[in-house]
C-alpha cells in the first residue's frame, strides 16, 4: 500500500473520530488554552523557542532506548546470558521518561492539525500510547520476579513503537506535518511587485515577487515585506491580523514579528522570511531576506 492510499485509509477510519474528540480535549486541559500562561507552556512544547519541532527531538530517546532493550533482551534469550539485563532494564526506563516528553510535545502539535493529518496522527497517537503500555508493565513485570513475561511484553511492546514510528514518518514526509510550508527559494535581486501608490497604510495587502506570494504593508515611513504562506501549514497570511507590529496566521494563529519574521507565538516554530525593500521609480521592489527589513526611504 502506498503512502498516499494509507492516509486515505486511515482517514476513512470513523471509530478515530472519538479519540480525536478525547485527545483534543485533553490536550485543551494540558496546555491550559484559555490561561495566560498557556501561551508561553505551549510555545515552549512546540520548540519555538528551539527553532523546528521539539518532538521529533524527544522522540529519539524512547525509540533509541526501546532499540537498545530489545537487543540486549534478545540476547539474553538466544544466549541464557542475563549479565546484561540490568542494562536492559535500565534502556526500558529511559526509555519511558521519554516516552511521556514525546506524548506531552506530540500531542501539543497535534492539537494544530486538521482533517486527514489529525485523523492518523490520533491513530499514531493510539499506537504509541499502546506501546508505552506495554513497556510499563514490561517494566513492572522485569522488578516483580516474571523476567520472561517482561520481555515477551517488551517485545510487543517494540512492535508497536515501530509502527507509530512509520506513522510519524507518514506524518512528516507525506502529509507535511512539522515541516518548513513557507517559500525558500526568494529572489536574489529586487524585482517589481506592485505600485507604492497602490498601497494603503496598515493594511496587509498581497503580492507576488517572482510568483512567490508576499504580503506586503506600510507602516508609517516604512514599508515591510514577508512571505505570506505560513511557515507552520501553509496558512495565507494576508488574511490573518496585523497590529503594527505583528501578523497572525488566521488558521492555527501563530504570530511573527513583522520585521524580521521570528516567531512570537507557535505553533509555528521556524521564522518567517522577510524581504529588503526598496521603492523605484514609484515601485515598491524586494529581494531575498537581509535580517531586519530596511526602511525603503
């Protein structure tokens, strides 16, 4: 089955719907979305402050030390060998107290998916809870005398992390899932995008520079140049809010500085390319980011 045809599958799954429903008001509770403090909790799971994703990053440990468990309880079995089994014991561990930083930063990003990605991304959830259930009682079964049980138990539980693991990999390289969605190749020298007269005071309008989409806006004597597709899922941003300094996404909300494009609030995680500006001959010209955008005057 291909990529393609198992996304459509999964999203064809009605019994998710529930789960959706459940983990999305769980992740409301967790992340505290209607508390001040919330913002700052839930920037901090998505990795805004790391600049990409904080959960493909956390979810190494319970993968790398689940991997490590399983040879050494595999040769454990093949050899009758138990010398290293404390070690193993150990890797089930680790491997749990990751496991729970990558349900917590998982299901934050989760929570900002929509339609075919949040249907398998609540069954790659199920998955990987299933399998960190099983490396619990793994867990418990290795310290309470039934060794043969535990790795029996670790064992399923591995199979499982594997395919949450395929899952995650669905999520990111098809479905696009915690990737960079705003444009990288910008033009290198000024191009025209639209007449200076054309353009109104505090008002987001959009443009294209080199069939690139921009959203461009005059404030006060300057004028201010961003890509328009939102680096998070690809929102437009022209139609979001501009407050004189800041844009945000109409889709999932996140906010960039309007200067330089960094992120104030995720779920975004990766900045915004701004363009440098000029004005000729009556029109307004940008060409690829130069940090902070210039005053054009």
């Amino acid at each position: 089955m291909s990529m393609d045809k198992l996304g459509d599958f999964i999203s064809r799954q009605k019994w998710l719907k529930p789960v959706e429903a459940a983990l999305g008001a769980t992740a409301d509770a967790l992340f505290l979305k209607d508390v001040p403090f919330g913002e700052k909790l839930r920037n901090f799971f998505h990795g805004t402050w790391f600049g990409h994703p904080l959960h493909p990053v956390i979810t190494d440990v319970p993968l790398g030390a689940w991997t490590a468990a399983t040879a050494l309880d595999i040769y454990e079995l093949a050899t009758g060998d138990d010398h290293l089994a404390r070690g193993s014991d150990v890797a089930v561990g680790i491997g749990l107290l990751g496991a729970a930083g990558a349900v917590v930063t998982g299901l934050n990003d989760w929570n900002y998916t929509y339609e075919k990605p949040r249907r398998v991304g609540a069954l790659h959830a199920v998955i990987n809870i299933a399998a960190t259930a099983c490396y619990l009682g793994s867990w418990w079964q290795r310290r309470n005398g039934c060794r043969r049980h535990g790795l029996t138990t670790g064992f399923a539980g591995f199979g499982l992390s594997l395919v949450g693991a395929y899952l995650g990999g669905h999520l990111v390289y098809n479905e696009r899932i915690g990737v960079n969605h705003a444009p990288e190749e910008l033009p290198h020298e000024f191009v025209p995008v639209m007449k200076e007269a054309d353009l109104p005071d505090y008002k987001m309008v959009k443009a294209k520079a080199d069939d690139i989409p921009i959203l461009v806006v005059r404030r006060g004597g300057q004028i201010l140049v961003m890509a328009e597709k939102c680096s998070h899922l690809g929102g437009p941003l022209s139609e979001g809010e501009f407050d004189g300094t800041s844009v945000v996404c109409p889709w999932h909300y996140s906010k960039f500085d309007i200067e330089d494009g960094h992120v104030i609030v995720g779920p975004a995680t990766y900045a915004q390319p701004c363009f440098q500006v000029r004005v000729r001959n009556g029109q307004i010209e940008v060409r690829a980011p130069r940090g902070m955008v210039a005053n054009p005057y």
